[in-house]
C-alpha cells in the first residue's frame, strides 16, 4: 500500500516539482520520496488553514470575546508556533522526521476533534496553541528534509516545499471559509480529518532512511573553527543576522492581514475588494512559477534573490506610503507577491548555504521561529501605528523595516562561512 501511495504522490506532483526544477522529459532529477514530501508539506498547511482565517471570527462572534481577548489568543498562538518551529528543527537533528512528526500531527489530531466535540471558550484557545505548536514543528522539518532527499535541488527544492505550502493553505483556507457558514464545529472537525489522513500518510509511506533515520553530520573543520569564534556557536552570526531580518520583514508584510484591510474600509472600499487582493495573491504564487524558475537563472547567488525580493517589499510599500486607491493597493500586492515569492523560499535556502549542515534541523527551525516572531509582534505593532499615527506613517516606517531587513540580508551572506555542502549548491 506504500507503494501504491508513493507512485500516486509521484505522478500527482512529479509534474510540479518537474516544472520547478527546470528539468524536461520523462526523467526527473528526484528520488520517488521528494513527491512525497511535497504531498505532505501541502496537506499538513492544508489542516492549519482550516482555522487560522476564522481565529478572530470564531472568538468575537461565535464565543462573545472582546477583540482585547482575540488579540492576546491571536498572540498566544503565534508563541507558541515560534517554539514548535525550533523544537521541531532540535528534533530533527536529533530524532529524524518520522517520529517528531508522527507524534506532532496525530496530537493536532486529536486535538482539532476534541475541539469540535467539545465546543468553548477554554477548549479553543488550549487546542489552537496546542494545533499551532504541533503543526509548526513540521515546517523546518520539511525543509530540511527537501535538501537531504534532493541534495541538488538547491533553492529549487525550497521552492517547491514552499508552493506546496500555499497550495495547502489557499485550498485549506477557502474550505474553511466554506466550512464555517454550516458550522464551526463542521469546521473543526474536518481539519481533524484532514490531519488524521496526513498522519496516515505519514504512517504508511514514511519509511526509507531518508524519514526514519537522525541525520548524523560531523562539522566540517572549518566549521568548527568557526564555530569556537562566535557566541552563537550553535547556529552562527549569519544565521542569527539572517533571522532577525526575516523576522523584521515578516512583522512588516503582515500587515496586509492586519492593518491594510482597516485603511481599506476606512476608505470606504468594500470587503470584497481587499479578498480579491489575497486571491490575487494567490494565483501569483501559484501561476507565476514558470516565471520564477527563469528568473532564478539570472540570480546565482541566494543573497542576490534576498535583496531582489527586498527590492520588491521596498516598493510595494512605498506605493502605499504614496498611493491609497484601490489601483495602488492592486499594484502594492502585486509587488509584495513578488518578492514574498523571491524572500520566503530564499530565507531557509541561505540557511542551508551559509551554516554547517550537521546542524540543519535547528537552523530551519530557527529561520521558521524567526518568522513567526515577527507575525506576531506584525498585529502588535502595527494596532499600535494604526490607533497613533497617520496612515503614512505606518506604512513608511513599514518600508523602513523592509529596507532593514535587506542590510541584514547583505550582512547575512557577507559574513556567511559556506560550508563544502553549501559551496555545492550555491549556484543552483
């Protein structure tokens, strides 16, 4: 039945990951594991997607909490994925991916049917941090595993474990969506479903060394050279500058979630119109593959692909800093697309280049951590802006964030120390 799954898996996704890797004809430069993941790595988005547009709306209308309360749960559980993200990377390095995901995706499980079973104020707000914690786990795990299932996929592996994350999520979220006008607890329930089938698949078709076995690397010597010189010897300064920039552009683009669709009524623009920025969004990441994979060929270095994204943030915003009609907010979108597209799959690609890959797990955790830091200090920061300052404020200090993110970008990958691995996949 394994079998059965993975040649399925293969010829659902191989024609995706074919496109991505640039290669033709019927051969593809994978192993028959990396559709696999890729199955995996959509439908574990898919179950979180379920909840998390309907968070806020679940809270305020469904159980009567004020938005003070909506927001500190809001935040609770973007902590909580910032520690799932790290654990799960430390558990990796330590354990390999089949157990730590076993146990993470059947305990969201369980906990998205008591949820439904058990509706309330308490049951919520426990199980989303519990379902937020598990699930986050999984995120650097397929990461790391993208590199050591296709060692020469380089960015393009990334890449592909990140458009099949947003498949998952755009499929999950409009479900959810469709879900939650029947009932909430309809919703909760089927996200159960959902993950329970991902553990099932995970159960039955995880199961070469590439899943079950801990990844044991020795450093290479320069990295321990390096390693003996710095305060952050688990990880490195590239890694932790890298991070903090991630972090300071991922608290900037998130508001568009927040901020963004408050100006937009403010203005008297309808709800309708900010949904159709995120369906934009979407078909962009998903449509416009074909396109990236050609202008990757243009960038050889993963730092070139920050600092173009970078670019692509720094307008994006500086068009809303000027602009405030509905075209701006189309061409901003637009723009931030792009460069998410360009940033998000490129961050855990300079991860893997610039740090020692006997330490692979904890530094895709780390850049995952990174990220969900900055969504949540995003909504924080961004209500404080919104309640004090002009629009244009915001949205410049927001450009300003996106500008800093990029220097630590340069920063990152000028003081990064490849390691042999990382010189091998560099140019990819």
């Amino acid at each position: 039945m394994a079998t059965d799954i993975r040649d399925t898996g293969q010829k659902v996704l191989g024609a995706m990951a074919g496109m991505l890797s640039g290669s033709r004809g019927a051969a593809q430069p994978f192993g028959p594991d990396f559709p696999l993941l890729l199955a995996g790595a959509a439908v574990s988005s898919m179950g979180m997607a379920f909840l998390w547009p309907l968070m806020a709306l679940y809270l305020h209308h469904g159980l009567g909490q004020p938005m003070t309360v909506v927001g500190v749960v809001m935040m609770a559980q973007a902590g909580m994925s910032a520690v799932g993200s790290l654990i799960g990377g430390v558990m990796y390095d330590a354990r390999g991916a089949r157990v730590p995901m076993l146990w993470s995706i059947g305990l969201s499980a369980v906990t998205l049917i008591v949820m439904a079973v058990f509706p309330g104020f308490w049951t919520f707000t426990v199980g989303v941090m519990i379902v937020g914690f598990c699930m986050s786990a999984s995120n650097p795990i397929f990461n790391a595993l993208s590199v050591d299932i296709w060692p020469a996929g380089g960015r393009t592996a990334f890449n592909a474990v990140y458009v099949a994350i947003n498949a998952g999520v755009a499929i999950g979220s409009s479900l959810g969506g469709l879900l939650a006008s029947l009932s909430f607890r309809v919703t909760f329930g089927i996200a159960g479903l959902v993950t329970a089938g991902i553990w099932i698949l995970i159960y039955l078709a995880y199961r070469g060394d590439h899943w079950t076995r801990a990844p044991h690397r020795k450093p290479s010597p320069a990295n321990r050279a390096l390693g003996r010189t710095l305060i952050l010897r688990a990880v490195g300064w590239p890694i932790f500058v890298l991070a903090g920039a991630l972090a300071l552009q991922w608290l900037a683009y998130d508001q568009w979630e927040t901020t963004v669709p408050n100006f937009m009524q403010a203005e008297g623009l309808p709800l309708i119109l900010y949904s159709s920025l995120w369906t934009l969004n979407t078909l962009l990441i998903l449509g416009a593959q074909p396109l990236l994979a050609k202008a990757l060929l243009l960038m050889p270095r993963v730092r070139t692909q920050l600092i173009c994204g970078t670019v692509l943030f720094v307008a994006a915003f500086g068009t809303l800093t000027l602009f405030h009609t509905y075209p701006a907010y189309l061409i901003g979108m637009v723009l931030a697309t792009l460069g998410e597209m360009l940033v998000l799959p490129g961050a855990p690609a300079a991860a893997e280049q610039w740090s020692d890959p006997s330490r692979r797990g904890l530094v895709q955790g780390v850049v995952a951590t990174a990220g969900s830091l900055g969504r949540m200090a995003g909504p924080l920061l961004g209500g404080m802006l919104f309640s004090t300052a002009d629009p244009r404020i915001l949205f410049a200090v927001m450009t300003g964030m996106m500008a800093m993110g990029g220097v630590g970008y340069v920063a990152g990958g000028w003081f990064g120390a490849p390691s042999t691995h990382a010189a091998e996949v560099s140019t990819l």
